[in-house]
C-alpha cells in the first residue's frame, strides 16, 4: 500500500457534479480563500431565515452577519457578503465558549487593531461537535459549531478500529448533529468487512476514483453545513478537494507500519462547497475524549438500551446476572459485544471525567469562599 499515491494524486469526482468552486490560495495544512466568487452569498454559507432571524436579535449598530471559517489566537477569519475578514476577537469572548469554525457572528469590518474588523457579537449556536482536551485542565473543546451532519471518515486499511467508530458516534450524538460514517480508501482494500452500526448510515468511497462520492449528495444540499471528523490519514481532506472539486486542502501520506497518518492539516477550515452547502475540515484527532458534560453516554447506544429495557433485573449490569436480555442477544448474534463493550468503557471515563469536574468546582468554590471572607475582615482581626 504506498501512502505517497493518496497524498499527490488529484481527486475525481466520478458521478458527482460539481464546478464553479471559488479561487484559493493553499499554504501547508491549511486554506485561505483568495477571492470568493461573486455566486458566494450569505445563503451559500447557511444564512437562513431562521439564522436571519436569531442575527437580528443581537445585532448590532455598524456590523453585519458573518461565519467564523478559521479560528487563530485572538483572532478569526469571517467569510461575509463583502469576502473574508480577518476580524480581532475581544478578551471577553476569549475562552472555551468563544468563535469556533462554523459560528455565525456579528462583526464591524473596521475599528480593529491594524485595520483589522472586530468581533461584536455571537449568535446562539444550535449544535455543536466538542471534545475534552488531554491533558490536566479537562476543559471542553468546540471542535465545529452550527453542523447538520457529521461526516466520521474512516479508512478501510490496518488502523480501521470499530470501537473507535463507537466512540465517534457518541460524540455526534451529543453534539446535536446527524452521523453517517464515511469509510475511504475503499480501493486499496475492497474485500474488507466495514463494521456495521444499527440506525446509522454508512457510506463506502474512494475520493481518488469518486466511487461512492454521489452516494454522499443527499446530507450536501445548499444550506447545509457538513463537519469531517476523524483520525489523521483516513483521507478527510482528500474527500475534501473531491467533493469541493478542486485541491482545496493539502494532504499527506501515511505510515507503511501501521497505516497511521501524519497531522497534515493543522486548522479547523470551512469551506463553501460549490453544490451551496459548507463542508468543515478538521485537524486529525489522534484521542477523542467525550466532554466532561456529556455524562448521558447511553443514550446513543440505542441497540444496546433498547435491548436491556427487558432484563429481569432493572438494576443489571449486563454481566452474569440471570435474566440479562442483553447477554442473551449478544449470545444469539442480535447485538454486538463491541457495542456493549464500548458503553460500559465510555461510562467509565465519562464517570471518572465528572468526579474531576467535582473536585475541581469545589476548589473554586473554597477559593471563592476564602477570598470573600479575607475581603470583608478587617486586616489585623481574626475571621471569627
């Protein structure tokens, strides 16, 4: 398998129609536009009436509605009717709830530092893909903002990982969002079994020979905002440029060894599709951590609930207990073990995640309360 091929060849769009893509300037793993074309309306970007509607309410005097296509530090690019903005973010909307790639905002296109335009306000967001970030804060991350449906594009080679499928899906289902997984690379490897998911669409493509590509149209209709999601080197930014009809994102390579890609993009960019809708490529993701708010794991493992709501025991644990529907599924091929296994693994750091959450809120709550008490006792005295 040569990771060289995927990463040079240009895509073919096969079946798919679509032309007329705007003109871009590439630099390594990301995307700028240059010029938008003059057919790239507020209506191409996702600007509905309802969206009209939620922008009037915090509109202000002097700024115009505009959608975030790129996130940097202290500022964003806005896609509007007048082109791309570089507009400058505020300290008060700095922090895990601030613009990510996909928000509509309110921005003055002036006023800025540098002449730079300048971010006035956010409208409400009605989904949102997000992630825990690694590390010791265990904040949330918004990955994409305002998506339709989520794209979960796995590679049918050596790192296709069904459990890793599972663990996307939850995520998408706390977003808000629709999924359908996207399996690539169908041409290098076309006898392979795709892991099946119940109540899920599944998609088999190659972006370099447009096998399947048109299979994809139905979730790419003007309005609607699409995110890809996924692992480095499943090939997100190569179906990218197939389904944009141009190279729009640079791609790479993958590792010989273990199929493994490289971080070949390293933004989050939005990019207006010439069929009207707007697709969101993301940076690979090598861990995928559900947010510490997301403790409802359950609830998008529907095959698995669905089946332990006849259990003998309310309270089972799925495990020997007599009576377990869901052990008696799994036994008769009518549920995966997968599935159960990745719930139960879920639940367990989704529980772990919330008891740090704790710990965390009641420091602050003691630093909170000890700073009040020092500010109101007069210095010298005792606090009692």
């Amino acid at each position: 398998m040569s990771g060289s091929k995927q990463g040079t060849s240009r895509p073919a769009l096969g079946a798919v129609s679509l032309s007329g893509a705007a003109v871009w300037r590439l630099s390594p793993g990301r995307l700028r536009p240059e010029i938008l074309t003059l057919s790239t309306t507020l209506s191409q970007l996702g600007f509905t009436p309802s969206w009209a509607a939620a922008f009037a309410v915090v509109q202000l005097p002097g700024t115009v509605p505009g959608r975030v296509s790129h996130v940097h530090r202290g500022q964003i690019d806005v896609l509007c009717e007048q082109g791309s903005l570089r507009v400058s973010v505020p300290s008060t909307f700095c922090g895990p709830d601030g613009p990510a790639t996909g928000d509509w905002v309110a921005v003055q296109s002036d006023g800025g530092p540098d002449g730079l335009g300048v971010l006035r306000a956010m409208v409400p967001r009605t989904s949102e893909f997000r992630r825990r970030t690694s590390g010791r804060q265990f904040a949330n991350q918004t990955v994409a903002a305002n998506i339709d449906t989520v794209f979960i594009v796995m590679s049918v080679n050596g790192d296709l990982s069904p459990a890793r499928v599972d663990r996307y899906l939850a995520a998408v289902h706390a977003s808000g969002a629709h999924a359908v997984v996207v399996y690539t690379k169908v041409d290098l490897s076309p006898d392979v079994r795709l892991p099946v998911v119940t109540d899920v669409p599944m998609v088999a493509v190659s972006a370099l020979t447009g096998r399947g590509l048109a299979n994809l149209i139905p979730w790419l209709s003007p309005g609607s905002t699409v995110a890809l999601v996924g692992s480095s080197g499943t090939g997100k930014s190569t179906l990218a440029n197939a389904l944009a009809g141009d190279v729009v994102m640079d791609t790479g390579g993958i590792r010989r060894h273990d199929d493994r890609g490289k971080h070949t993009t390293t933004v989050r960019a939005l990019i207006p599709l010439p069929s009207g809708a707007c697709l969101v490529d993301t940076p690979g993701m090598r861990e995928l951590a559900l947010a510490v708010d997301d403790v409802d794991v359950a609830s998008a493992f529907s095959d698995v609930v669905s089946v332990a709501q006849n259990c003998r025991f309310r309270d089972c644990l799925h495990g020997e207990e007599p009576g377990c529907a869901v052990q008696e599924a799994i036994a008769a091929g009518e549920l995966s073990e997968r599935r159960l296994s990745s719930l139960r693994k879920l639940q367990r750091e989704q529980a772990f995640a919330q008891r740090r959450e704790n710990v965390k809120q009641k420091r602050r709550y003691e630093r909170t309360r000890q700073a009040e008490v020092r500010r109101v006792t007069p210095r010298g005295s005792s606090k009692y």
